[in-house]
C-alpha cells in the first residue's frame, strides 16, 4: 500500500508539486492505494538527471513520512520505478484514458468522473491546475474531445501493452 488515508493522497500530491513541478510537465495522473500513474515530461532546460534526482528526493520524502506516522520502515515503494515513452499521440489519448478509468478498473470506485485522486477533474475545468492542461487538451483537440474520448467505451485490446500492469 502507498497510500493509507486520504491525507496521505494530499501529501502525496504536496510533495509532488514541491519536488516534480519545476522540473517537469505534469500531464495526467491517478493515484490508487496500491499504486499509481502519472503522465510527466521532464523539461528540456534542466541538466541530465536532474529530474531522475528530483524523483528520488520526492519519493524519499513521501516514503519518509509514511513510514513515521504508520510507525514502519523500510522502502515504501518495493517495485523500482519504471517508465514507458509516449511515442505519438494516439497512445498519449489512449494512455490518459487509461490512467482516469484504471480507478475503475481495480474497484476503487464506481465512477472515474467523480475519483478525487486523479487528474479528470482538474482538467476539464477551469480552475488553477500544475497541470499542463492545455496542451493536453490540445492532443484531443478540445475540452469537448477530451470528455467524449473518456465517455468512449475504449476496445480493451487497445489499451494493452499501454502500462506495467498488462
């Protein structure tokens, strides 16, 4: 488990921000209690291995307070960290999909609509985001397209190969 109480979601999502944020695009995300998903662009200005670094520092830090409040200790997260490269758009669109229903998927709740830990909602409002909302939005072609591709009942086949979990 990564995550025990809502809270920890919040600091989760803290912590991210105070770590990744400036050193990378955040486009999509979802967090479950047993792991997560999160679409990210390390950005060009930054030295190489910067962001790797920062990575590291965040889950440190997360890890850190986890294991203090819940009185455990040890690594936090057991699996090393794995990525994916997103090649082209098609596998962006279908890649963010994924990640907003995967809630669904493992029963975490009935409806990725309403999922609090995930990135749906901060992006089809208005509201301040971290995200790199619009140019997501973009590789959909319009907030409208962005909520009628997730309300497709996307082919499962489609989406294999698409994340760790396959």
């Amino acid at each position: 488990m990564f995550f025990f109480k809502p809270r920890d979601y919040e600091l989760f999502l803290k912590k991210y921000r105070i770590y990744i944020n400036d050193y990378a695009d955040t486009f999509a995300y979802a967090l479950l209690p047993t792991h997560y998903h999160i679409v990210v662009r390390p950005k060009e200005e930054n030295p190489a291995g910067i962001f790797v670094n920062q990575l590291r520092k965040f889950i440190i830090s997360y890890t850190n307070i986890i294991n203090k409040d819940y009185f455990r200790n040890g690594s936090l997260f057991l699996k090393k960290f794995k990525r994916k490269v997103i090649r082209d758009e098609d596998y962006l669109r279908h890649l963010v999909y994924y990640i907003h229903i995967n809630p669904v998927k493992h029963k975490v709740t009935d409806d990725y609509l309403t999922y609090r830990y995930s990135s749906y909602l901060a992006l089809i409002s208005d509201a301040k985001t971290n995200l790199n909302r619009s140019e997501l939005i973009n590789y959909f072609g319009s907030r409208d397209d962005f909520i009628a591709f997730h309300e497709i009942k996307h082919d499962e086949s489609k989406l294999g190969g698409l994340t760790f979990e396959d």
